[in-house]
C-alpha cells in the first residue's frame, strides 16, 4: 500500500520534472501542444471533481470554459494587453457566478434529468455567444493583445510569449492538482464522497445536501474558467464553439477515457484524447471514426480507465506485494 | 416520565386511494421507549417516514418540543436533533465503519468552509465516531469496509451511524431484522440504556423484545391506530388479539 503510494508519488515528481524542463528541448510545436494538454489537464480535472467525486454527471461544463474565455475578451481593452491582475479574476469570477446562478436549477434535479439540463443551460449560453454582437457571433472574436504581469513600469510576464505562456499554465496546472487534492481530503471533500455514495443517507444524517452540491458545482465551474482563460490567451481568439456540447461531451470523454473519480485520470485522459486527435486527424478527416473505436475499446476492456492501466502495471511489476 | 420531545398530531399520509397513515397520533417522551406493533402494511413504516421528513404528510401535524415540523425537511429535523435507521440497511457500502460513523458525526460540525483542513484530523469528530461504534458492538470492525460487513454487521453499523449525531429522538425501523441472537441482545440492552435520555420509537417485529424493553406500545393496523398503551394493557387487550390472530381465541387469560 504505502510502496504505491510512494511509487504513484515519484511518478507524479517525475511527470512534473518532465513537464518542467520539456520547452528547453522539445520543439515548439510540442510544447504548444502540451500546453494545450494542460489546459485539457485542467479542465478534465474540474469535471472530475463533478462526476467521479460527487457524483453529478454533468453534460454542460463548456460552459464555464467558454463564458471565462469570452469574459478575458470583453476585459481585455482594444488597443493595450490587459493586466493579469485582472483578467484572470474576471473571467474565473465570471465562471463562477455563472456556475452559481446555473447550479441554482441545475442541482434541483437529478440522474438523466441532471444530465440534460446542464446540455440545456450551456447550449443556451452557446446561442448568447454565437446569435448576439456581444461575442463577435459565430466567427468569434480576437484578443489583440496578450495579458501580461507588469509591475510598474517592468513587465514580467507576457502570456503573448509562449514561454512564459507555458509555465504560467504548468503552475496552473499544478495549483489545481494540489488545491483539488486538499480540497478532497477536507470534510468538503468527504461530504461530496458521501453524497456521491448515498445522497438519501446524507439528508437523513443532516447535511444540506443542495448546498454542499452547489459549493462543488461552483468550485468545479471556477477552475473551468482558469481552463477556459488559459485556453482564450493561448489561441488569442474566441469562439462560440469552445462552449457548444461537443466541447462538453469532449471533456467528459477524456475523464471517462482516463477514469473517473482519480484526478490523475482526468489529466492523463486529457493527454491521451489530445494526442490521439492530433494523430488520427493527421491520418483521415474521419478521425472521429477512430477516436471513437479507441473509446469504446478503452470502455470495454479497461473500466477504470487509463489510469488504471498504469495500477495493473504496476501490480504486475511490484508482484503480490501492493494490493490496493 | 420525561418531557414531551415528539408528537404526532392527527397525522395521515395517502397513496392514491390508499390511506397508509390515518388520523395517528402519539407521543414520544424523553426516557421512554415507544413501541409500534401491526401487521404487514398497518403503515409502520410510513409513520416513521413522516416523522423523520423522508415523507411529507396529507394532513396532521408533527410537533418537535412544540414547534410545527410538519414542513420541515429531513436534513433540518435531523440537525435539530431527530435520528432515524433505516429497514433497509442504507449506508456508504465503499468507506470503512469508521468513516460511516466519523462522516455521520460531521453533519454536527460541519465545517463545510475549512477547505484546507484534514477531515481525518478532528478529534471530536474521531472520537464521536469510535463511541458510537463501541456503544452498538462495532468496535472490533473500526477498519473494515462496510459493504464488506456482515448483513448483521451492517444492521449494527445503521444503528451506529445514528448515534455518531447524537440525537435525542432516535426513530428506529426494525433495528433488530437480520441480526443474530447475540447482537439482538447486545441491540437490546443498548436499546435500554439509551430509552434513559432519549425519546425512542421502535418499529420493530420481534415481540419478546418488543414486550421486554418498551414501556409504551401502540399497535397499528390498516394506517391506524388501534391501541396505545403500556405493555401489560396491550398483552390483555381483545382487540389486539383479534387483530393479530385473525378473531381466533385467545388461548389463556
């Protein structure tokens, strides 16, 4: 037990050390690229907190990526970059109010009904984006200029630089890794388990239920928006179709592919779904048609996921000795 | 006999057509364990499931030290100091009995904002936890899995999850089905050690116990109350015996 632990630890050490001095020798077109996958990472991760920790299966969580990505657009002023400062917060707040106001409605109902409810809030806020001035209609809009960290007069980050793009999005990523992680071990994160595990049995103890829902829809729906943000400053553009159902269905995907309910699954998902359409879009414009074979074979013979994947490994390499 | 903590107040709930709970009223007191007897489908469970919220009733009203509850939800009644167990053992079959408990206990102190605390860590809550297993026989089993208990097990663990929220109504639907003779009289006398300062009602089949610990019983049949009474009054009563042996003859007495 504790040997996988150790084992999964210096696995992570190693995947942060890889991640960390990777720009100074891979190609830029791969560090772009894995700048992208920690973006996923980060999103894939807030979904999991949704469906594999409280056990809320939701089909609209675009819509927290995409409302923080517009929100850097509609903060960020014409002619200058905007300041990190700010535009960050923004759109991170923007996501939470909005996963607040949805989560009112959305966490009245439950099973199907929760699924279908969510694709209907985020295709709603789809068609605000695609059919209103405000966000440019369905050609999207551009971010001119970058934010940057400026203090003073010195400028100390340009997200325009993608260098400095990358490790802003490493430290992300890690800070969300690290904060979900604390967050599930605190009496939040049990009570989440708890109603994910037998929502009847926490009424009947006398938890709140909706509220403690509520508090892990919004948790979930900011750290969505630190994805979308990231994702609207990476490609200086924004548009409707980051927060349409494919998107959504995209992200639920890469949790489910990299299995649910462990965090580090999410982010491998995000990994291998990033990848993989990387690979087989190169191969066929009917990508698609292999991304989705990969799915159900992952489904089939691998229940737990990816992620899993590395544990029968592991097992079989340690022997016996780490049941668990 | 102790203050009226719980009572029923011409409480009826109906499905359909069907009246499951009709014009019931009763009284539950602080050191005294209240026993519901009937048949299958005199609307036991229903009467449980009004008290504790998981219904709400047609009509009637609940009072809890007083107050009208009748609108109130499960959670709230539960905070406010209403326990309940289930007949079908309902807990969270992945976490340990520990955990079961210690979770339990957590709904008191909720904490909900300390984000960057360990839930593991609290002592009030570990210790609330442990006690509550000690005092239904669970003890030895701390660290085990729930789902991997035994049936019996798990009956006790139903019951431990309840007193980890140290209630002071404690409503209990069949506490006893699927235990062993052993843990039923170690259920039994925990049954008589906490109807001291708690206000019980007991469901439950199981007539010697039933008739060993209650001090008051009321018997139910088709959603209504039949007969409410100590002991003694419901073991001579004809009406009851009619209702239980079909019109037979008492056989003595």
């Amino acid at each position: 037990m504790s040997s996988a632990i150790k084992t999964s630890r210096s696995a992570l050490l190693a995947t942060l050390l890889v991640l960390s001095i990777f720009p100074l020798f891979g190609s830029d077109y791969y560090s772009e690229l894995l700048t992208k996958i920690m973006i996923m990472a980060i999103f894939a991760m807030s979904l999991d907190l949704l469906v594999g920790f409280t056990g809320l299966v939701s089909f609209g969580h675009a819509a927290f990526f995409g409302i923080a990505a517009y929100a850097v657009v509609l903060v960020s002023p014409q002619y200058d970059p905007a300041s990190l400062w700010l535009v960050l917060p923004a759109a991170v707040l923007a996501a939470a109010v909005a996963a607040f106001v949805i989560g009112l409605f959305v966490l009245r109902t439950k099973g199907i009904y929760f699924i279908m409810v969510t694709l209907a809030f985020a295709q709603m806020i789809y068609f605000v984006f695609h059919d209103s001035p405000l966000g440019g209609g369905s050609d999207g809009v551009f971010i001119n200029f970058k934010p940057e960290l400026r203090i003073g007069e010195t400028q100390l980050l340009d997200l325009g630089n993608a260098a400095h793009f990358y490790y802003i999005v490493l430290l992300l990523l890690v800070a969300t890794y690290v904060f979900l992680r604390i967050l599930l071990r605190s009496p939040l994160g049990h009570a989440l388990a708890g109603i994910k595990s037998n929502e009847h049995r926490m009424l009947s103890l006398g938890f709140p239920v909706f509220l403690y829902k509520l508090a892990g829809f919004v948790i979930a729906g900011a750290l969505a928006g630190v994805a979308g943000f990231l994702s609207a400053c990476q490609f200086g553009f924004v548009t409707p179709e980051i927060l349409s159902w494919h998107q959504s269905g995209n992200v639920l995907l890469m949790v489910i592919l990299g299995g649910i309910g462990t965090l580090n699954g999410a982010a491998i998902g995000a990994f291998a779904f990033v990848v993989l359409q990387e690979v087989f879009s190169a191969l066929t414009k009917h990508w698609q048609f292999l991304m989705g074979t990969v799915i159900v074979l992952v489904v089939m013979l691998l229940p737990g996921g990816l992620a899993s994947l590395t544990q029968r490994v592991r097992r079989l390499l340690v022997g016996g000795g780490s049941n668990g | 006999m102790g203050e009226l903590v719980l009572a029923a107040r011409g409480l009826s709930r109906q499905f359909g057509g069907l009246a499951a709970n009709k014009d019931v009223s009763l009284d539950m007191h602080r050191g005294e364990l209240h026993a519901v007897l009937g048949p299958n489908g005199a609307g036991k469970s229903t009467l449980i499931n009004l008290l504790s919220g998981d219904l709400p009733p047609s009509g009637g009203q609940i009072l809890y030290r007083g107050q009208d509850i009748s609108s109130w939800s499960p959670d709230r009644r539960s905070r406010a100091g209403i326990g309940r167990s289930y007949q079908r053992t309902n807990i969270f079959p992945a976490f340990t009995a520990f955990e079961n408990c210690r979770l339990a206990a957590q709904s008191r102190a909720p904490r909900a904002l300390h984000v960057f605390s360990r839930a593991q860590n609290y002592d009030d809550l570990r210790s609330a936890a442990d006690r509550a297993l000690e005092q239904a026989g669970l003890a030895s089993r701390r660290d085990v899995v729930a789902a991997t208990l035994s049936h019996g097990e798990q009956r006790q663990l139903e019951i431990a999850m309840v007193l980890a929220t140290a209630p002071s109504v404690l409503l209990l639907d069949e506490p006893l089905a699927g235990m062993g003779s052993e843990e039923s009289q170690l259920m039994v006398s925990l049954l008589q050690k906490l109807s001291v300062d708690h206000a019980i009602l007991l469901v439950e089949h199981d007539m010697d116990a039933v008739f060993a610990v209650a001090d008051v019983i009321t018997v139910m049949v088709t959603g209504q109350v039949l007969e409410s009474g100590p002991p003694d009054q419901i073991r001579s009563s004809l009406a009851v015996q009619e209702a239980y042996l079909g019109g037979g003859e008492p056989d003595d007495e």
